[in-house]
C-alpha cells in the first residue's frame, strides 16, 4: 500500500484522498513562531510523511521579522494583517477572511494553531468553517476567568471547541479538557514545545544587542511585564518594587526589555529611566533572551512564555499576576505568584536572593512542562491520524 495515501480524522468514514497530507501551521506572534518553530522543523524532517505550510498572519509585524530569523525559518504565505491600534475584533476579522481564501486556494488537510493568541482563534474558526480539521497546540490551559488574561483565555476556550486532536502540555491542562467534556482519544499529553524550542537554541554566540555586554558581572534580575489586566497602576506598582529591590540589593542589576505597547514603554521609562542599575532596553532577540535567563538569578514576570522558559532553564520566577493558566509552575515550587503588590514583590525577591536554602531548592525541581520531545509525538500524532502506514508507533509522555 503507497505510503502516500492519507486518512482525514473526521470519523463517519471519510475518504481516502492520493497525495502527501499537508498541514497548515498559522502563526502571527513572537512566543507562536518560537514555539511552533520545532513543530515545523519535525514535520519537515527527512522522514516526515507530512509537508508542511507555514502561514504568518502578520498580527506583530514588527516583531516577527526578527522572530523568524531567530528560528531561521520563513512563512511560505505572508498575509501583513496588522494595522495600527488595531483590536482583537478587528483583526479577528481581517483573520478569518484572508486564512479563509489561503485555505481555499492551498487546500491543507489539517491545520495547527497554538496558544490563545488571536491568530490561533481566527485560525481554528477558519478550518472549521472550511471542515479542516483542527490541531490545538498548548491545549487545555485556563485561568477560569476572561478577564484574566485577555483576551487570550476566550481565545483558547474557542479554540477548545473547534480542535480534532488537543496537544495538552501537562497533566493539569488534560484534566481541564476532561472537565470540559473533551473525548478521552482526542487528547494526548505531548509536553510544551518551548522546551523543545530552549534546547534547540543555540545560546553559545555573543550578545546581538550590544548593550548587554555593558551590564555589569554580578546577580541579575530581568524584569518583563506587558499584560493588559496590568497596564496603568499595577504596571506602576511593578515598576516601585524594582526601585525597591535594587535599593535593597546593592550587586543586583536588572535587565528590563521594553514591550513595544507605547503605553507600557512610557511608564518604564519614566519611572525606571534614570534609576541606577536599572538597565531598559529594545525587546531582544530569542537567543539574546535565552542567554540573559541563564545568566539570571530571578526572573519577575507577567509573560506566559517566560513560565515555561524559567524553569526550563533552572532559574526561579515570581510570576507578576493574580492567577496563571500555568499553576504546574507553582505547585512543584519554581514559581510564586505574587501578583502586583510591591511589599509582595519585593519580600518574595529578597527571601529567592538572601536566602540560600529557598533558592536552592526553586532552581532543582523538576521541570514541569517536559522533557524537549514534544514536536516529535505531535507530528508522530499527525502521521497515525492521517496516514493509513506509520511505521513507529505514537509515543505517549508520562509526566
């Protein structure tokens, strides 16, 4: 039997179609080109029985640019839908009619969306709209609450109902998809592809940015925060707890990229600009921040990529919000939550940096989002779903 003939998963008997299957990869963000770049190496490995096309939706222009080259990767279709002050509703709808035509014209038979970004959403909607089956990378994380984060945890509940197979990351992100109601079979426990993406980085060349050479040896903390539920007076009260540790703490430096949100930008600089120690800088390229997380000492952070990066890496994180879809972090002891509050801050910083005993035993845990195998067992998913011979069995992950 020709090893080019394919299965679609819809169940109800569907027909046997010649050809290599070819699955649509839609990423419009820094973190999904990051993370779904090791997914698209492995579906284009020698010996893949699927192709892959990679499809950008452009929704962070600026930013993908420098994420592609960082990944070496370039999107086979470019779609630039960006446009200024745009809003989740606006691009949302932009999405949906221009994957709609790519989809028309390219004919996938499967598409990967990852996350919970707004691309992710209007990807998923697309392919169902389409009867394209849909693959959920980082399935099942909740915050149990649309306010926090959002728009993402609408994004990833809507993505939710339209996925045909549900990457789950970890056990805790499987069990919320059983709660929901989601067939035991659709789901299979993968890991996270970050830490797929942090092993195959390559950490070993100098600094990009040269202004990470000037920051002096000696303990360093990098700071990021962007979210939305934290911009105004919590993104303030981010930025006295810094003030306040580098005053309480006098051989730490912190490394603060600015996130390109204007409004995020101006409260930095304001408050932080001519604060000593405190070193603000342009967002850094991947491997530039791969290298300042393993020469950190603590990371405080509102990102849900850097809940992954940290312990991936054997560095601890206060994560910078009142809830995370990423409790695992949590519950083995790499991360603490605590939120906005500067006394908070601040005391859980100084207990990570005075305090040997505490730091010792964040930075040995083991980490919770896998082990770097991830990519293989989704495309190995692929393959049993949509290929009528697979010659290895899928690999299953026990976390």
């Amino acid at each position: 039997m020709s090893r080019s003939r394919w299965l679609t998963p819809m169940r109800g008997g569907a027909p046997v179609v010649q050809g290599t299957p070819n699955v649509a990869v839609i990423v419009g963000t820094r973190p999904e080109v990051i993370k779904m770049a090791p997914v698209v190496r492995a579906l284009r490995a020698a010996n893949s029985r699927l192709s892959c096309t990679l499809v950008s939706t452009g929704q962070h222009r600026d930013l993908l640019v420098r994420a592609f080259d960082d990944v070496g990767l370039v999107p086979d279709i470019e779609l630039s839908l960006m446009t200024e002050n745009q809003s989740p509703s606006g691009f949302v709808a932009r999405a949906i009619s221009a994957l709609d035509d790519t989809f028309a014209q390219t004919k996938p038979h499967a598409v990967l969306v990852q996350g919970d970004t707004s691309s992710a959403c209007a990807g998923a909607m697309a392919a169902t709209w389409r009867s394209i089956p849909v693959g959920h990378v980082e399935a099942g994380l909740r915050s149990f609450n649309f306010q926090e984060p959002f728009p993402e945890e609408f994004h990833r509940r809507v993505v939710g109902v339209a996925a045909q197979w549900h990457f789950a990351p970890t056990p805790e992100s499987r069990d919320n998809l059983l709660r929901e109601g989601v067939p035991m079979h659709r789901i299979f426990m993968t890991g996270n592809t970050i830490v797929d993406a942090v092993k195959q980085m390559d950490v070993s060349r100098p600094y990009e940015n040269p202004a990470l050479d000037r920051v002096p040896e000696g303990r360093l903390a990098l700071v990021t925060a962007h979210r939305r539920e934290n911009q105004g007076e919590s993104m303030r009260d981010i930025a006295r707890a810094v003030k306040r540790l580098v005053s309480a703490v006098p051989d730490l430096q912190v490394v603060l990229p600015l996130h390109p949100n204007p409004n995020v930008r101006g409260l930095f600089q304001k408050e932080l600009g001519s604060v000593e120690r405190v070193h603000l800088l342009e967002p850094l390229s991947y491997p530039d921040l791969l290298k300042v997380l393993h020469r950190s000492t603590i990371i405080l952070s509102d990102s849900g990529g850097l809940q992954e990066e940290a312990p991936s890496v054997g560095r601890p994180i206060l994560i910078l919000r009142e809830r995370t879809e990423r409790p695992e972090v949590v519950q083995v002891g790499a991360g603490i939550l605590v939120g906005t509050d500067p006394d908070l801050i601040v005391k859980e910083a100084l207990a990570i940096l005075c305090d040997p005993v505490v730091y010792d035993r964040m930075v040995t845990v083991p980490n919770p989002f896998g082990d770097g195998k991830a990519s293989e067992r989704i495309v190995d998913i692929l393959e049993s779903s949509l290929c009528e011979e697979v010659d290895s069995p899928v690999m299953s992950m026990v976390l």
